[in-house]
C-alpha cells in the first residue's frame, strides 16, 4: 500500500474468518459489498480478515472441510463447515478496494480436518505460507490493496499457533522469551525479504503488564488486544472460563456480568486504562506502532437473551478515546464486536459514527507518521 504522510488513525474492525465462514442465510456476511458500503457508511475505513495462507499455500482451489472452533461465539460457524478460500479471498479484496475499505490480512490457522496447521513447524514454514498466499495475491493484481500483513493472530497461544506446541491448548509460552522472539524475526525476515514493500506484525493476546517487556524491533506494527476483562478478576467474579461448546459460561455472563462490572465500575475502567497507557508507552520506547483491533469491555459477549449491551458499549466508548489521545495508535478497533452478526450492536449507526469520528479526530504522533494508509 502506497506510504503517505498519514495524520490520522485508521477506523478498523475485525471480521476474523467470518467473512467467508458466516455466508450462509442470515449469518451477516451473505453479501460483501452490501455489509462493507455499510462498514463505510459507519464510518470505517479498514478491515482484518483471515486469509487463511496455510490452506492456500497447500491448495489454493481446494474445499477445506473446517472443524467448529466453537458453538458458543457468534465468531466463525458453530458447526463443520466447508471452505474455498481462493478465489474468494481475491473477490472479497476486489470488493473492498472498490469500497475504499483497506484490508489487513490476519489468520488464526484455522482446523480442517487434516490439521493442515500442523505442519508449519519452523518459521521458515510459517513464511513460506504467507509468501505462497501474498504470490497469488500479486498475481490479482491486489499485493498493493494490503494495509499491512499479522502473521499469526494473538501469537504465540495454542489456540491459533498449536505448531509451536503440538497440541492446541495449554499455556503459552511469553512473547519476551527467546523461542518466540527468534520466531517472529526468522518468520517476518523471510516473507521482508520476498515483499520488501509491506508491513508485517503480529498480534498479541498477552497481559500488557509482561508483553510490554518484548523485543518487538523485527515488527512494522503490533497489534495488542486490551481489554478490561482480560487482566482483571471481572471473569472469575462472574464465573466465565471461556466455556466453548457449554452454554455455562455464558449463563454466568447473563446472571452476574453486568451487575458485577456496574458495582466495581471505577476499579474495571481504570484496569483497561492502565492498559492502555502501558502500551502507548510500550509504543514510545520501541518507535512501533500499534494498531489494535480486539479491545475494550469484555472479550466474549453476543445477542442473547439477557445480555444488555449498554453497559459494553459505554466502557467501549470511554476506553477509545483513551487510546485515541496517546498518539500511538495507527489504526483503532471500537470493540470485538462491529460485525453484521452482532445485530444489537451493527444497528446502533449513530455509536459508530461517533466512536469513529473519535478516531478520526485524534493524532498519531509525529514518529509514527509516513506509514501505510
């Protein structure tokens, strides 16, 4: 993407592997040029998408049959499901690029039945992956629509980068330790090396307190998740565990989670901008820019019967404009949720217009400016 004197924050959303795995009657993402002129008109201008470059680089035109991920998010499809991801990714590019929405590639290394994932057991791999993909790409003619490239989502957890470990659950290992800082240079140097032109990061899921130690020099962009719930004891207090296929969580969630975070309001807000402010500071000693696109409230929510989604929205709005006053943030998310299956949410036009505006009304410090946009 052409480098230009950029002042300004990019309004961005994730819509993960929805995109191409949500297309089925009434799943939000049907139509791709209708949800993204309506991204548009909410005052978005990018977009996070997987491009799923493990099933690419080992068959561009094949069907994936894909495991479900889960049954109880509103991310993905709750049950099997088959893929074709080319040429469907280039449609979907072509569409946003006709939208003015720009695309940053992302994957969570999603499971087919052959647990294709498994095989990336080097960085090396994990490159030559993601070059196989960004070749096609720039045989479409679209390697310059690309904002920026997140290797690996919410890297190095087992959920998304089971390789690592040979199994897909368990505790990560830490950004700052050795195995994962070679990792990500090796990784990000080879496919550097093949498409000088981009961007390249990955994105992190780790408490702030610790990944603020990370060597992060081999990065263009990092991509910090933040949230409230994410480092406080707002989830053992209600009782969530990130319950995947049992509606127990969630029951949990109904019972307890709005009341608890209204009785600790102060004590929660200010976790999530303490957070903030670690990373902006984090940004500032490394001269790395951050663009976050999970972030805020809470990590897991969805329409549901007894979910209220005031309260979300409200510490939403108040932590964006946290983040968009440090200076540090090229691109900025509003929430987890600003996608078309979040209905309660996605309707809410007015909430978005006024959170991007946010976004586009802040500064990106000086340092930080001549960057993708």
């Amino acid at each position: 993407m052409t480098v230009v004197n950029r002042t300004i924050p990019r309004a961005i959303t994730m819509w993960d592997f929805s995109w191409l795995e949500r297309r089925w009657a009434g799943a939000g993402y049907e139509d791709w040029r209708s949800i993204l002129i309506q991204l548009a008109e909410r005052g978005y201008d990018s977009v996070r998408i997987d491009a799923y470059p493990h099933l690419v680089a080992s068959d561009e035109t094949s069907t994936w049959p894909l495991l479900p991920q889960w049954n109880q998010q509103a991310w993905g499809a709750q049950s099997r499901i088959d893929v074709q991801v080319m040429p469907a990714l280039t449609e979907f590019m072509r569409t946003a690029q006709r939208e003015g929405i720009g695309v940053a590639l992302s994957t969570w290394f999603r499971q087919d039945e052959s647990d294709t994932r498994m095989s990336l057991s080097s960085p090396a791999a994990m490159a030559t992956t993601w070059i196989a993909t960004l070749r096609t790409l720039e045989r479409e003619g679209l390697v310059d629509s690309i904002l920026y490239v997140d290797l690996c989502n919410e890297f190095p957890m087992p959920v998304w980068a089971p390789f690592l470990y040979g199994r897909a659950e368990g505790e990560p290992l830490p950004v700052a330790g050795e195995t994962v800082q070679q990792w990500m240079a090796d990784a990000i140097g080879a496919v550097r090396a093949e498409y000088p032109e981009l961007r390249y990061g990955f994105s992190f899921a780790e408490d702030i307190r610790t990944l603020q130690h990370a060597d992060i020099s081999s990065l263009d962009i990092a991509d910090p998740h933040l949230w409230m719930a994410g480092t406080s004891d707002f989830y053992d207090r209600v009782g969530y565990n990130f319950e995947r296929f049992d509606p127990a969580g969630y029951d949990n969630v109904v019972a307890h989670g709005k009341a608890t975070y209204l009785a600790h309001q102060d004590t929660y807000d200010q976790n999530i901008f303490d957070q903030i402010d670690l990373a902006a500071d984090w940004s500032r000693r490394t001269g790395v820019p951050l663009a976050t696109t999970e972030c805020w409230s809470i990590i897991d929510y969805k329409d549901w019967p007894g979910l209220e989604w005031d309260w979300v929205k409200d510490l939403n709005e108040r932590a964006l404009r946290h983040a968009a006053a440090t200076g540090r943030w090229t691109a900025l998310a509003t929430s987890n949720f600003c996608g078309p299956q979040f209905h309660e949410m996605w309707r809410d036009i007015e909430y978005h217009h006024r959170l991007t505006h946010i976004i586009h009304t802040a500064h990106i410090d000086p340092d930080l400016e001549g960057l993708p946009a």
